[in-house]
C-alpha cells in the first residue's frame, strides 16, 4: 500500500470539545490493524493531552507542542526539539497581566487578543521567536519549529516517509504539515483559509471526517491498492516530456509500471535519467538496479559496489532505511550469468520494505533483457500486483512475459513500431490501431498508456539536469571543434582567432581592435554562432537585441554580450 501512514491533528479534528468518539476510535483501531501508522500532531502539551485523551496509546507517535516534542508511546521515549523560551520572557509577560498563559517543555501559550503584548515583548527583548495562530490560540516557539518540522523528525526516525503519509487538520496552524505530505485532507468544519489549500475535503465534521476518510482508505484496500492513485493529487505528477513544443505531458508517480526501450544510443538513457532525476525531486525514494555501471551519482544518492565489491542485500536495505536517501546498485562485481539470481535474492527484500515502510517507491532496472531474460523465471520473484517499477532494455522480446505482463506503459526511443510489435508479441496484447503513421522525430520518444483507449503518443524529451550541466561545461570550457568554433576573422580576413568554447570566446571578445568586434557585430555573427553552434535560443535572442543596438559603444556592447554569457553559463574564475 501507498498511502501507510495517517497524521492527525486532534482539536478540531480528531476530538470534538476535547473527546474522541467511541466510532473515530474504532475506525482508528481498524486502519491500525490493516497495517497502517498512526501519528497525532497537536498544539497541545503532552500531558495535557494524556489527561483528556487517555488513549494516547493507539498511537504510535505523536507530535506535541505544535512540533517542539516528539514522543513515541510504545517506548515512552521523548525528545525535545527545541528549548524554552528564557525566563525573561515569561516573566515579562506575566508583569504585563497576560492571562491565560501555559508554559510547557518548549511552548508558550496563550489566547488573542494578547498576541500584540507577546509580539512586543519578543521584539523589545530580541528573541528568535515565532508566533502562531490556531483558531485564536496564540503560540510562541523557537524560529523554525511547527507541526511539518516536528512530522518531519518523527518520520524520519521511524524510517518512514512523508511521500507515504496521509494528513488531515482543521486550523491555520495545520497547514504546515498538511503541504508537506503526499495527500492533505481538511474535515469539513476546517477554517475555509484551509480547505482551499488542500487537496481533498471530507464531507462530514471532526472525527466523522476522520471515520470518512479512513473508510475512503480501507475501501481501497478491498477493491484494487493500485487505485489509490485516483486519490493522488496533481501535484505529485512527473513530467514526462512536452508535446508540440510546448504543452507538458506527464505521469503518475504511482500506479506504474513503465518499460523504455530501443536500440543502444536511442537516447533510452536521457529519457531514463531525466524520469529519475524528477522522481527525486518529488522525494521519491528511487533504487536502481545497475548491472553495467552506467549510471552516475544522483542527488542524495549513494552506490553501493563496482568491479571489485559485490553489494550485499542486507547493505542494500541499510542504505534504504533513510527515507531521503536513493541508491544506484552497482552489478559490475558480479558474472553476467549471476546477476539474474543476485536480483532474484535483492528483489524479495526490496518489496518486503515496501510492506514496512512504503519504500523505495521506484525500483529502476536496467538491461531488463539480461536480468529477467525470456528463459528465467521472473514468476519466482515479481508477484502479480506490483508497481513503481521501471524497467529499461534493448530487446522486449527477449524479457520473461511474466515481467512484461507487468507493464502498462511502454516508452519507445527510436523505432516505436517496431518496439510496439515485440512488446505485444511477447505478453499477447494487441497493438495499436494506427502505430505506422508515428514517424519518430529527433530527441522525441513515444508513449503508450496501455490501460486507456488512448492511441500511443509522440512527445519531446527534456534532458535530464545532470546532462544539461555537462554540456554547459563543455559550452564554456570544452572544445566545440573547428565546425562549431567562432572565428574572429575582420573585415577583410586579416585574423584567424578560433575561440573553442565561451571561455576563450570572452577572452579574444576583450582583446581584438574595436574594428574586428564591430564587424562581427554588424554582420550578427555572435549572435548566430550562438544560435546554431552552442544551440542557446535564448541568449542567442539576447545577444542579437545587443548587435542591433546603436547606441552602444564597443565596450558596452562587449560588456554586454560578456554578462549576458556569464548569467546562464558558470564559468571559472
């Protein structure tokens, strides 16, 4: 299951006038028992809590204090993050008559309209405080403590994620914590500040809100896990390219189980790497499976073995225990025909933590082909409903159909018919209506949602970040080679300067006579050079409103054309 983890606040949500219904109790007791966490996030202290709730112990963490303690009932633990305010201030504002006022572990507490009185005093006394509103309470905290900061501590000491965790509240205050997390639900006695910011809103009050949507939850359990994606808001999708040049087209970060092939060079790789980089960026926690070695760091990621180190399974899940963290599995270390049962042994584990933890939500395999080739029997490994997998190969027809039966969305690089024909040869489905009339253009792919009656579909491929950056570099410090190089010639060919990057381009900019520079940009020949050998519309753009501008001296003009270089292009000092 996705969605493993529910976070609550309890005023206003949870409790009605402090009590917890006999029915929220029960529904919370019965999505404990289908697996699910339960964590309560509140303003309230602690012990104030265990007074007018003493069922505390159902869950299995909570967050008190607006985020400022953390404790976990099964253990008792408790741990503060955070320091109260200095006596100073709670005795400045108790000579200034401020009733109510609750001083706990870390916060302080009181009601409007006090709050100007409490904002004075941290002002006079120079505090790093903050003040936060919860349907007329006034709460102070040290910079940076709230209920995300405090789910977030308690997350992750779990080992879980918060792209795993449901969360519902009612007040300003929630807010923090219901942004953070994979699906935020406001019950539908919410303020309307937030119920317009979340993504789903129940609709019955308080906890009958909360016996709503843990039966939405449950309910999905009874029917298909995989349709808990219907509940996944937009926010979360993964772009996968642009269509026409510049409409975006994108995916669902659950709910599939992707194939991308082609022939070797087709740019299965770009396509592959750009998917992961953005399931990295959304905080999914991403485990690819490298047999050859040709991935490359990621961000937040780390690479367990190479040509001389085998990794270990156990190795593997420690890595993995950190919600943050993603991992390249390196397979160089171990014989090509062993590398089909490392995976058989690593793949059981993998998807024993996603029972657990929810994680790692996409497990990326490379040279599918070899990995579960057609004469292995991937049955004994991949179970029939799986998903968030990833699987790139040359050859579909040489994949087990027990790992193709999988697939409901095929990516074709480079020839997409003939990808398409092996791929429904092999599991059996029929192919496309019309898959002759695709005419695969240059740095596009085709996509085929196999579980709609759409018909596939060509988009353009953005280029991963980490490819971006290696070619800038080669723009600014590489060499471009003698067809892309810019020569500064003059008029009358007089000079034969070659500038083979950007580098040396500012470097000969700033030392040729004004009478070169200036027939280079009459003629617009930077600007073009831009253009058509570096492939920068957007500064080539810039440079020629520079060229075709009068009245610019050639200092300004070379100055210019210098900073317009040096925004977009990082280059050594």
């Amino acid at each position: 299951m996705h969605y493993l983890i529910l976070a609550t606040d309890y005023d206003g949500t949870l409790a009605k006038d402090g009590k917890v219904s006999e029915a929220t109790l029960d529904a919370l007791k019965r999505l404990q028992k289908s697996g699910r966490k339960l964590i309560l996030a509140t303003g309230r202290q602690l012990e104030d809590l265990i007074q007018v709730f003493p069922e505390v112990n159902l869950f299995d963490c909570i967050v008190a204090e607006n985020g400022a303690v953390i404790y976990f009932p099964p253990t008792r633990e408790e741990i503060l993050l955070g320091s109260l305010p200095p006596e100073k201030f709670v005795q400045a504002l108790r000579s200034r008559n401020i009733e109510p006022l609750a001083v706990g572990k870390v916060i302080v507490a009181t009601w409007e309209p006090n709050e100007m009185e409490v904002l004075t005093v941290i002002r006079e006394l120079g505090l790093d405080l903050q003040v936060i509103f919860n349907k007329g309470a006034v709460m102070v905290l040290p910079a940076g403590i709230n209920k995300a900061s405090g789910l977030s501590e308690a997350l992750d000491r779990m080992g879980l994620s918060v792209r795993n965790t449901v969360a519902v509240g009612d007040a300003e205050n929630d807010l923090s914590f219901l942004k953070l997390c994979e699906l935020s639900v406001a019950v539908a006695n919410a303020l309307p500040s937030v119920k317009s910011e979340v993504d789903w809103v129940t609709d019955e009050n308080r906890g009958e809100g909360v016996v709503e949507l843990i039966e939405r939850l449950l309910t999905l359990d009874l029917t298909d896990d995989l349709r808990e994606s219907s509940i996944l808001p937009d926010r979360h999708r993964i772009l996968l390219g642009k269509l026409d040049g510049d409409r975006d087209v994108y995916i669902q970060p659950l709910n599939r189980n992707i194939m991308l092939a082609g022939i070797s060079g087709g740019g299965k790789s770009t396509l592959a790497t750009g998917l992961i980089e953005r399931f990295i960026d959304k905080s999914y926690q991403v485990c690819i499976i490298d047999p050859e070695g040709d991935y490359q760091s990621f961000d937040k990621t780390v690479i367990l073995g190479n040509a001389q180190q085998i990794p270990t399974s156990a190795e593997v899940l420690t890595v993995l225990s950190k919600p943050e963290q993603n991992l390249i599995v390196n397979l160089m270390g171990v014989k090509i025909n062993d590398r089909p049962l490392f995976l058989a042994q690593l793949l059981p584990s993998l998807l024993e933590m996603r029972v657990r933890t929810g994680r790692p939500h996409w497990i990326v395999i490379d040279e599918v082909h070899h990995m579960f080739h057609a004469d292995w029997n991937a049955a004994v490994t991949l179970p029939q409903s799986v998903n968030g997998i990833l699987m790139v190969t040359v050859h579909p027809e040489h994949v087990a159909t027990s790992a193709l039966s999988l697939i409901d969305t095929v990516i074709a690089v480079k020839s997409p018919m003939q990808t398409f024909k092996d791929f429904c040869t092999t599991v059996g489905h029929p192919l496309p209506n019309d898959p002759l009339s695709l005419e695969l253009a240059s740095g596009s792919a085709v996509a085929w949602f196999l579980t709609t009656e759409d018909q596939p579909f060509q988009f353009e491929v953005i280029r991963p970040l980490q490819e971006r950056q290696r070619h800038m570099r080669n723009y600014a410090e590489g060499n471009l080679g003698n067809d892309r190089c810019f020569f500064f010639r003059g008029e009358n060919n007089q000079l034969n300067l070659k500038a083979q990057n950007l580098i040396m381009f500012i470097q000969l900019a700033a030392g040729v006579d004004d009478r070169t520079w200036l027939h280079h940009l009459h003629l617009q020949d930077y600007s073009r050079w831009l253009q058509n050998s570096i492939k920068d519309k957007s500064l080539a753009a810039e440079v020629s409103e520079i060229e075709t501008d009068t009245n610019l001296s050639p200092t300004d003009s070379r100055d210019r054309i210098k900073l317009a270089i040096e925004k977009r292009y990082t280059l050594p000092a």
